[in-house]
DNA sequence: GACAATAATATTGTTGGACAATTTTGAGGC
DNA sequence: GCCTCAAAATTGTCCAACAATATTATTGTC
C-alpha cells in the first residue's frame, strides 16, 4: 500500500527520496503554486543539492513539479480545465470501446472494492484513495497493455494534484464511489463488458462533476 | 522542424544536451542495447558529469533510456510485443470513438500532407518522419486535450525506438502511407469524421503490419 | 578444462565547496 | 506610484574526491 515501505531498503537515496517528497506533495505539505528551494529541501532532507537536483528533475518529467529555468520547481495549480482534460482521457481509456476488451477478474476487481468500502465506511480517506486507484488501475491493468496502464497512472497522479486545490473535499463523492463501483463490480460478474462500460462511464461523469463542483467553489 | 534550432539559445546546457542526445538516440547513434556512460558522456560533450545524470534522468521519466541504480543508462530494445502495444494504444487515441470528435481544419491536415508527399517522392526520410510525426499530431491535436497530445506524443517517442530495431526500413511504408493520408484528408475535407476515423484505422493497422513484419526479420 | 570463490577494476552514487548566470527583491529617485 | 539600478537570493555548472555497487579478471580447486 505505502510506496515507501515496498521500496527496497537498498534502494538509492534519490530514488527514496523521489518517492518521499511526491508523498509530500500528494499530502499537501507542499501547496500547490509554492516553490520548492534547492537548498531548504538539501537542509531539511540532509542531502547534497546535487540529489535534490536530479529528484527534481525525475517529479518534473512525473508531472509532478513545474520546472522553470532559473526559477526552480512548483507545485502546479491544477485548473478546472485540467480536471475536465483528465477526466476526458479517463474516460477514453477506462469507458471506451477498446476498454474492458479483455474483461477483468472479477473476483479479484470485488476483492478490491469490498476493501474500498470499508476503507470509506471507516472514513479512511488516505487508504480509500489508494484502493480506489487500485480498482481502476486493476481494471485497465486486465487489458494487458502497459502503456495503457502507465497512461492511467500518469492520469491518477494528476487527478490527485488536481485534489490538491479543491480544499473542502467531505468524502461523499467517495461515498457515491461506492455504490458506482459495486454497479460496475455487478456487470463484471454478469460478464456484461457493455454493461461495465456504460456503469464506468456513469461513475467517472459523476466523479468529474463533483470535483469540478469542489474546485469551482474553492475559487470564490 | 530540428527542436535543437527551436530551443532558445538562452537555454540552459543540460536542456541543450536533453535534445541533442535524444535525437543521436533517434539517429541510431546510441544504438539499442547500448550502454550511455557517464564519464564517456561528460567528456564527449564536454560538461560536468551532473549535467549528464540530469539529463540522463530526464530522458530515463521520457522512456528514452533504461535506468537501473549502479548499473546506468541504456537504450531500451523493443520488442515487437511492445510495437503492438504502441499501436493498440495509437488506436485509442487516433481511431477510437472519441477520436476526431473536434473535427481538425482539413486546409491545415491538407497542407502537412502536400508536404509529407514531398517528402516522401524526394526520398528524404527524416523530413518525411518529422512531418508524419507533425501529420498525426495536428489531427489529435484538434480535440484541444493536452493530455491526449502529449500521450501521442510519447507514443511516437516510443515507436521511434521500436523503428530502430527494424533494420531494413525501405521507405515502403512511407510510400503506402501517402495514399492512406490521402484518404483521410479527403475524409476530412467532406467533414466525415466517421470516414476520417475508418481511414485511420486502417492506416495504423498497415503501418503496424509493415513494422512488425520489419522487425520479425531482423530477428533472424 | 570447467567451475566457484575471490580480488581488481570500472561505474555509478553522493558529498562539499566554489563560482557564474539569472531572477527576484529592495532602495532610492523622479 | 512607477521606473531604474544595485543587492540579495536562487539556480546552473564545475572540480575533485570518496563510498557503494556492479562487472571483469584472476586465482584456486576439482
């Protein structure tokens, strides 16, 4: 679950810390649209700069820090023209024609979403995030395509930067997710890929449309 | 057309090189399989070895280059599983039912093609490449998602490597792929996206058919 | 001669300090 | 208040060194 426990403990600094301080940034300890200084992050982590150059650099080409000559790395500020992009290609991979084509387990699929529901019964938001990432990456995961998966990862982390900027996010979208992930977890266990594809596409409008709701009142 | 002319001379010299040793790859000058090393880098361009990790570990995010701690940078060999994966996901992206949604300026796909053909009846392959790379673009670029256009994007990155395992590359796909562009210009021209979709389909499945063929052989 | 263990070498990972290039900040002057 | 220009802060790059790991060569043994 926790990325940092499943990294070896032989693995290198940087990549540790790569691992960490995009935790940070998904935590929001690091706000979006502030910057992130060489030699604060150097002092702090107590590693050279020259580590916290390359780290940098990896979170730049992530996605996950903007990275600007001269002027150094920020958090971006996701705007709701971004979240409509990202739901927009969400739901091209996870709703489209070619999606579930090679229909997922469903026992596995249900596993993941009993642990999900769960996690939201028990408000558990930080761990229902994580296994609702893992539902839908499970599901596109089945078509066996790795870029398609890798794809949908990129898509996920910036959905959570574009979390980052809606400030009163309640749980309830993930209390509807609930139900909208059983609809779909029910036509994998008919078989019914049609029926999962149109059940996925309803749950990613109504995901879309209260994020959106969220960003737009944070900006009055 | 060459991103090194476009790159600001302010650039900063790790950018410089990013794209200078991005294109070598392209070129075949690092060959698949190939080790980068650092020290051999450094001294070859004549910069810090930071410079050359930094932008190791750029082109390691874009998929360029195979990075393993201790072990360094190399050119990943694709395999032809991975070109039919490139395609399947060019397919989503390019012919899928959201494709061409936002019917492209055809005056503008027109203008690409005229100069692709160009390319094409002159022989000159790397114009010819750079302006099918600029053809498909311009199309997924109609629909106005950057994510969508930047995941094309990779996806062209990625089939470039995959080209350089496929030794004997003739041009003949090139030649066909006129015709094919043909079609979807004049899809395009009488505002059928349906055709225009159909007629992609179809040039991919041949460009695919054409590659992995190419690759089959030089594996033997 | 083939094979495993070990030593030597090559390569990457990380540090520290230094200075140049550029941006940002701040202080006057109008 | 706004512009100009110096001061400060920040990033870009270099050098030299050493530690950690991987690769290669060299033994020694059967």
């Amino acid at each position: 679950m926790d990325a940092l426990h499943a990294l070896d403990h032989r693995a290198t600094i940087t990549q540790r810390l790569a691992v960490q301080i995009s935790q940070r940034i998904f935590a929001g300890d690091y706000p979006p649209g502030g910057a992130l200084r060489e030699v604060e992050l150097a002092a702090h982590y107590d590693v050279s700069r020259h580590v916290i150059r390359e780290v940098l650099r990896t979170l730049a080409a992530d996605g996950l820090v903007d990275y600007a000559s001269f002027r150094g790395a920020r958090v971006p500020v996701l705007s709701i023209a971004d979240a409509r992009d990202i739901y927009r290609a969400r739901r091209l991979v996870e709703s489209g024609d070619e999606a579930m084509s090679v229909l997922p387990d469903a026992s596995l699929i249900g596993g993941i979403h009993r642990k999900f529901a769960k996690a939201v019964k028990a408000a558990d938001w930080e761990l229902a995030f994580d296994l609702d990432v893992a539902f839908h990456e499970a599901i596109v995961g089945a078509a066996g395509s790795a870029r398609m998966s890798a794809w949908l990862a990129g898509l996920l982390k910036d959905l959570r930067l574009a979390h980052l900027v809606a400030p009163s996010f309640n749980g309830q979208a993930f209390i509807d997710s609930v139900a909208q992930h059983g609809e779909i977890v029910a036509a994998l266990e008919a078989n019914d890929a049609a029926r999962a594809r149109k059940a996925m596409k309803r749950h990613l409008d109504a995901a879309e449309c209260a994020l959106i709701e969220d960003m737009a009142r944070s900006q009055n």
